[in-house]
C-alpha cells in the first residue's frame, strides 16, 4: 500500500509540473546525449543534425551527473546520441555515472559492440541495461530503414556477443532491443521477437517514430 500511495503522489506531481509549467517532481528518466556524431543515416532521425557532430565535455556531463546524482528520488539516466559509443571516453563517463550509484542505461545502434572485446568491456561496466535498435527481422528491412548497408548483421552480432559475454561472466546488464515501428517494418514485428529470443535478449521494447527529436533534446542547430 505504501507503494501505491507513493506511485500516485508522484503521479500526481509529474500531472500538475506539466498543467502548471512548475518542477513540482524530479523526472524520473533523464537523457543525455552522449555525441550527435553518428555513422548511419536513419531515415526517421534527426539528432545527428541537431548540433553538427559537437558533444557535451567531460566536466559537464560530470557536472549533470553529480547533480542528478543528488536527488532525493529513485531515476535512471540514459545515454543517447547520435552513436554514444563513437565518444571517445564514453566508458570513462559511463564509470563516472556508475560509480555514483546511478542506475545507468545505454542505447546503441550496435555498429561498434560486434566483437567480444568490446561486449565484455560493457558486461563489466556496471550499466542497468544495453539496448541495442533493431529494426527489421531481416537485413533488407533493418539496413533501409538505417540508412546503411551492413548495419542489420552488426546489430544481430552486437547482441549476440552481448548475450555471450554476460552468460560467460554470469552477470551484467540487461540485454534489451528497441524497435522503432514504421510502417516499412509493422509486417515483421512479430517475426523480431523469435529472432531476439534466438540472440538470447531479454527484453523487447516497441516505440513509435519521435518526430521532433531536437526539441526533445532541447538543442538548437544555431
């Protein structure tokens, strides 16, 4: 009961923020976009143009951190791009936000995780959860809709390796696939979940298409 009660008054605080434009509650999910930078080209994103390739510096995402990390309620913090991972010191930030007790998520297009070396070094991190977009149940599908050839088989690697290295070392994040529904994918959203089932991920996430992404990161291209 104490649950309940404490899930509706801070439902009921995020209701009145937003009717009455006041931070009446901290937000629970809080976004941070790692680099714009991105090696695909998306068709239904936008973020990469958003600030040209330019990213946050070190101390500032420290300094977000350490404010996020001073809240007095539960949240999670998610990095984003852009691909996260083409940030040169991304594991050196994603220790930062571990280290003060943050339950830290990462999303990736999984171009860069396609190999052991790489998915161990995540396994170890420490994060929450590692999602990795997967788009299509077959290549064509998956590389049409990312804008490059290739991407369909490094994600289906990216997360296989993930699934390995966490049953190898016996622990580690969660193992998840996003899928972003349009209408070039709606017929094989189905056939997704015996494929990630196959990859051993263990958990499916469907979002629709965000259109407006600049604003969501509240960035500017001026």
């Amino acid at each position: 009961m104490d649950n309940l009660v404490k899930e509706f008054n801070l439902n009921l605080a995020y209701y009145f923020s937003e009717v009455l434009n006041l931070p009446l509650a901290k937000p629970y999910w809080v976004f941070i976009s790692l680099s714009h930078r991105c090696n695909l080209n998306c068709q239904m994103c936008g973020v990469k143009n958003a600030l040209k390739g330019k990213e946050l510096d070190f101390d500032t995402v420290k300094k977000s951190l350490d404010e996020v990390a001073g809240w007095d309620s539960d949240c999670v913090v998610l990095f984003t791009g852009g691909e996260p991972f083409l940030r040169e010191n991304v594991f050196d930030v994603i220790d930062y936000s571990v280290s003060l007790g943050l339950k830290t998520e990462i999303i990736s297009n999984g171009s860069m995780i396609n190999n052991s070396h790489a998915a161990a070094r995540i396994i170890e991190s420490g994060l929450k959860n590692i999602a990795i977009s997967l788009d299509g149940a077959n290549a064509q599908t998956h590389d049409s809709i990312r804008g490059v050839k290739g991407t369909h088989k490094k994600a289906v690697d990216a997360l296989r390796c993930l699934s390995e290295q966490k049953k190898r070392k016996g622990r580690g994040p969660q193992i998840s696939a996003w899928v972003t529904i349009m209408n070039e994918n709606v017929n094989e959203l189905r056939d997704i979940i015996f494929l990630v089932k196959e990859l051993g991920v263990e958990c499916l996430v469907y979002h629709p298409v965000i259109v407006v992404q600049d604003d969501m990161q509240n960035t500017s291209p001026q």
